[in-house]
C-alpha cells in the first residue's frame, strides 16, 4: 500500500481540549480532524476529501503559558468592568475601544466619574450623554406620554359604552365608530413614535457600548514536538496534499507553527518477521488493543494500557450543524506488534521503522 508520510517539528504546541475552559489542556498529539482540517487548508479544498490517517510523536516537555481572557457581560454595566465601545455591531467581530475601567471593587460610576479610569474620555461623554437621555426619555413617558395614553384609554372606554348602546346599522353607531378608530390611530402614532424615537437616538447608540472582564487563564503547551503522519487516501489526494504540504503553517493554534522535514510516498508493508517496538507514542484505535494485535508495555505484571480518548475525525452537516464521527483510541508508548498482529500496517526504512495503525 503507497502512502504518504510526513515528518515535521513544533516549537510548541496547543491541541486544545474541546471541554476544558479555565485551564486549556492540550491533547498530548493532535486529534484526527485538526490534522484533516490542516491538511485541507493547506491544500485550499473546500470539500470533505476521504482520508485515513496514523499519528504517533513525542515531546519533550509541557508547561502553562498564561493568557488574558476577555468576557463580555450580558448587559453594560455602569460600575464594573471596563467600559468599551464596540467598532461595529452589524458584523461578528469582538473588536472594541476602551472608555473607561472601575478600579474599586465596589462603588465605582462611570457616569458620575467615580472611582475609574478614563481612557476615551470622547467616547465616555457620549456614553453619559445617552445615559441622561434615557432619564430624560423616562421622565418624558411618564410626565406626558402616560398621561395622554391615559385620557385616551378612558375616552375609549366610554366611546366603547356608548357604541353598545347604539345599533349595529344606526347612524349613531357609525359616528361613534369612527371616532372610536380615529382615537385608536392616534394611540398607535404616539406609541410608534416614541418607540422609533428612543431606538434611533438611544437604544441603536447605546447598543454598542459593552460591558468587559478580564481574567488571566492558562493554556498547556507542549514543548519540542515531533509529528508522524502517514495518510490513505487516493493517489490524486496523496499528490495534492505532497505538493501543498509548505503551506501548511500550523496545526493547533494559529501560532503553533510547523516546520516540515519529509513528505514523500512510502510503501507500507502487512507483515513483518521480527518484534518491531515503536519510539513513539501512537493513537491506537482501541479494537486494536481489545484485540490484542498490538503489544503494550507491562509494569509490575500489570498492563500500563495508556490513556482512552473518543477523538473527532470528520463531520457531516445535520439541521446547520457539524455532526462529527467519533474514534475511541488508546494514547499509548512503548508498544510493539509482531507477526501475529492483524489490521497493522509497518514503514520499514533503513533510518527508523513505524508501526502504522489508520483511523
């Protein structure tokens, strides 16, 4: 079987666990659908191409890298936080200017000045100028529009009274009808009225000034790591990726670079006479260590099995939504297989040899 494999280095790395929020921990290899997705990048496809793919590496050390993290409040707060007005709310972007930030951890106003630290002090005059606008709204609702809306809920009572004793087809009837809808009019103009008002000049303006948090958090990174991919796929794909692999510029975080040594097809071999013992450690898909074709290491009569993960590979779109197919492997070292072991494939070299197991 004509593979490709490929051999590249990372400085450092992050293969971020989906579930893991305060401390970002990293998966100890990278999981089969950030390579995939890789891979497609660097290849610029933008259709699913099938490939199977065995990732086995090793690192040299792990250490936490603090980060800040910024969270945005579900509603803007006047004495929290930092105060930041945001670029431009019709798009989906996070990118914002700071107003002001509180500096105790109570009693702190932007409004009123108390207790912050101004930054755009522009910007913070038209934060507090849309803030007395709300007052003054409010106070006008109260004052005058609630007023109005009150005179004009009682005369439509009494047009109502006066219209049930009337009938339906008399003259009467007709003309207190009419005023009955000519009153209704009215109440729905000062209502939309007041409501286009308020949204123009208050709620679009102040809908882009936002509350942030910070709060430092830490990713695990991987240190010193060295990658070895072998892909199945059909000879077109295998070509395209050989020939597209220097633009592949990452795997994990954007600035987890990588640094290519080989890619080139190699032929894989079914069988091997002797016990080959790998150096590195391996995804193994866990049928292959139920089934035993793959020899783990043993310590103290007790099998060391490794560690179980379900790891994504590819995805389907279902209801909008990426529905991906999952794998249930053992992250394992120091395993060997031998000529008894089944569904195994071997990289024979003059160099290094690899036992090759594809998901």
């Amino acid at each position: 079987m004509e593979v490709l494999r490929i051999i590249l280095t990372q400085s450092s790395a992050n293969y971020k666990k989906e579930e893991t929020v305060l401390n970002k921990m990293t998966y100890p290899l990278p999981p089969f659908s950030t390579v995939i997705g890789a891979l497609h990048s660097a290849c610029g496809y933008t259709d699913y191409h099938q490939m199977d793919i065995s990732i086995q590496g090793k690192y040299g050390a792990m250490h936490k890298e603090p980060y800040t993290d910024y969270c945005f409040l579900n509603s803007t707060m006047n004495d929290r936080g930092i105060l930041v007005k945001m670029k431009n709310t019709n798009l989906l972007s996070t990118a914002f200017d700071k107003v002001a930030k509180a500096k105790a951890a109570t009693g702190n106003d932007f409004r009123k000045g108390t207790t912050i630290e101004v930054i755009n002090s522009e910007y913070l005059e038209e934060y507090r100028q849309l803030k007395d606008l709300s007052d003054k709204l409010t106070e006008f609702k109260k004052n005058r529009i609630d007023k109005v809306l009150k005179i004009i809920k009682m005369r439509k009572k009494t047009l109502g009274a006066k219209k049930k004793k009337c009938e339906k087809k008399s003259l009467a009837f007709k003309q207190v009808a009419e005023r009955e809808k000519e009153i209704k009019e009215l109440e729905k103009t000062i209502n939309e009225r007041y409501k286009d008002y308020k949204k123009k000049e208050y709620e679009i303006p102040y809908s882009r000034f936002a509350s942030l948090t910070t709060s430092l958090k830490y990713y695990e990174v991987l240190n010193d790591v060295e990658l070895i991919i072998h892909i199945k796929s059909d000879k077109d794909t295998l070509l395209d990726i050989k020939d597209n692999i220097y633009n592949l510029k990452s795997i994990g975080r954007s600035e987890d670079f990588v640094d290519v040594k080989e890619a080139c097809v190699v032929e894989l071999e079914d069988e091997i006479e002797d016990e080959l013992t790998s150096e590195y450690s391996a995804y193994i898909d866990y049928e292959r260590i139920k089934n035993e074709d793959i020899n783990l290491r043993f310590q103290n009569g007790i099998s060391a099995d490794g560690t179980k993960y379900y790891l994504n590979k590819n995805y389907v779109i279902e209801d909008n939504k990426r529905v991906f197919e999952k794998k249930k492997v053992v992250y394992t070292s120091q395993y060997s297989a031998d000529e008894e072991s089944e569904q195994l494939y071997f990289d024979i070299s003059e160099d290094k040899s690899y036992i090759v197991n594809f998901n």
